[in-house]
C-alpha cells in the first residue's frame, strides 16, 4: 500500500459463501474507516455480521442500509487527501456504479462539468 496524506476508507458488502475472516483479516489493518451493508441480494451477509468480525480486529465500523448509504456516508465524511475503497462482491460495484450514474446524471443537468 502506498502511503496516503489522508485516511483509507472502505465500503464493503460481501456474499454469505466467501470468507469473510479472510477478507477483512488482511484489509482491516491499512483501512481506517469502514462503512459495511448488505447486498441487494438473499445471498448477502447481514451488515451486523461484516460489522461485528470487523470490530473483533479492532476497526472502526458502521453499518448502513445500502451501499449507497455507505457510499454517501464516506464521501461525505471523506477528505481530498483520503482514498475510499470499495469492494466485496459484484453486487457491491453494480450498486455503487448506478449511485455514480445518478450523480453524473445530476451533475449534467446542473451545468456541472466533471
């Protein structure tokens, strides 16, 4: 990992057949915030479980409704220095890719140039 000027922030959903201990054992210890929710899917863990392995090693975690959510959460707690990971599951990047898109779309009709 390259050093950073500012946090590394993660937004994570993961699926109940992967390994969560894996995952988050290697992860936990360069990320600093963590933002974890449940995938659109009956196949998702629960956030309360990513949330609560999370806490076992230590990390700072909070769970949300949506990725979505987590992803607002991040940004908006983000700074320009801080890197915001995001990552667990296809689930988790389609959810965050239409998240984009809404604020691209929004972004075109306010004149905003990206």
């Amino acid at each position: 990992w390259q050093p950073l000027g500012g946090k590394r922030r993660a937004v994570f959903g993961l699926l109940s057949d992967k390994d969560l201990d894996g995952v988050v054992a290697h992860l936990a210890p360069v990320i600093e915030e963590w933002a974890v929710a449940p995938l659109p899917t009956s196949r998702s863990r629960p956030a309360e479980e990513l949330q609560a392995a999370l806490q076992n090693l230590g990390a700072r975690v909070t769970s949300y409704q949506s990725i979505a959510l987590a992803l607002e959460a991040q940004c908006a707690h983000a700074t320009p220095d801080d890197e915001i990971l995001l990552f667990g599951s296809f689930y988790c990047v389609a959810e965050a890719l239409e998240w984009l898109a809404r604020y691209t779309d929004e972004d075109a009709a306010n004149g905003f140039a990206g």
